[in-house]
C-alpha cells in the first residue's frame, strides 16, 4: 500500500524537527557519531522513512547550517531596517548575533567552533552564508562615510565589533573554569567598548541614544 502523501506544511514541520534533533545530536556526539541511523532512533523514525525528507546524512547537515544561518539573517535585517543611526544599527546588530549564540549554545559550538574540517564546504557559494558579516559591514561602512567610525578599511572595523562579541561568547563557552557571570551584559560591553574605540568623539552620544 502506498504512503499517504504529505501537505509541505507537515514535510516541513517533520523536517524542522529532525534539523533539531541533528543539534542535539552531533552536539552530543560529534560530526563523526552523527547518522542517519541514530537520528531515526532519536525521534523514533527508520532510516529508511528519513531519506523521503533528506536523501544523505550530508543534506541534513547541509539544512541544518543554512537554517542556522537564515535564522540568523531575518533577526539581522529585521533590526537593519528599523535602525536609520548606522552607529546605533551597528550595536544593536552585535547584540543580536550575541543573543542567537547564547539561546542555543549547542548551535553556536557547531556553526562557528567546530566548522574547521570543510562540512559545510558546498555552501561557500550561498550568499546566505556571508549575509550576517555583510550586513554588518555595510552598517559599519555607513558610519565610516557619516564621519561616526574613524577612517578605518570597513573590514577591519567589522571585524574588531564582532571579533570582541564572539570572544566573550567563547570563552565563555569553552573555559568552565572561569565564572563569566551573566554573559549578555558582558557582550553588550564588548561591543560597546569596541565601537567606542573606533567612534569619533563628536559621535558618541549617537551610541547612548
């Protein structure tokens, strides 16, 4: 007898599960422990039954980074079209990768810690994959040109916001050993002293506003 066909909301709902399931999992186990197999004993599916929502183990590692990512992306550009001040916009973009990577630490440890063995190899030619840096970019060449950032090559300033934020993140993550307390606020200086280091004096209220 035939399967009964699924609507795409129920394919989609099936498939966002298992993309959850994959965090947990390889956040448990590693890239090397996760699949297929072990993902169907997660949430109690064949092996088989899996492969009508992601024909390899590769494409549900490939859904799970590109889904991360857009997350990610919508978060961004929600905040990137309600802020005009391109300094303030700069802040609040910081803050908001800082608050994606501590909701889900697991998320964070796979998408930007343990991504050094070319997993997600085939996604280099997303433009989904560097849409959060360019954003940013884009926001910190803004208050270059407005005389808000000192008169810096746009990539280097961008990187120094986000070097600061995702340091504090991992350390905090990766160094137990040391009591980091309520992390958010820390990040939140981070990125502020940051961008106080790269600000024109004349533009720093614009930043407490």
């Amino acid at each position: 007898m035939a399967r009964p066909s699924l609507t795409e909301e129920q394919v989609n709902e099936v498939r966002q599960r298992l993309l959850l399931e994959t965090g947990r999992l390889i956040a448990r186990e590693g890239y090397a422990g996760f699949s297929m197999r072990r993902l169907g004993a997660a949430v109690e599916m064949t092996a088989g039954a899996l492969y009508r929502y992601f024909p390899t183990r590769q494409h549900v590692l490939l859904a799970y980074f590109a889904a991360a990512l857009t997350s990610l992306s919508q978060r961004l550009d929600a905040i990137d079209a309600a802020e005009p001040d391109p300094l303030r916009a700069v802040h609040r973009l910081a803050l908001a990768y800082a608050d994606f990577c501590l909701e889900d630490r697991d998320r964070f440890r796979l998408l930007f810690l343990e991504n050094d063995q070319g997993q997600f190899q085939e996604l280099s030619s997303d433009p989904i994959l560097l849409h959060p840096y360019q954003l940013l970019r884009t926001r910190v060449q803004q208050a270059i040109i407005a005389g808000l950032l000192r008169p810096l090559p746009a990539d280097m300033a961008t990187q120094l916001v986000w070097a600061a934020v995702h340091g504090v993140i991992s350390l905090s993550i990766n160094v137990p050993e040391i009591d980091f307390g309520e992390v958010r606020p820390l990040a939140d200086a981070a990125a502020t002293m940051a961008i106080r280091g790269l600000a024109n004096p004349s533009a720093l209220p614009s930043l407490e506003r």
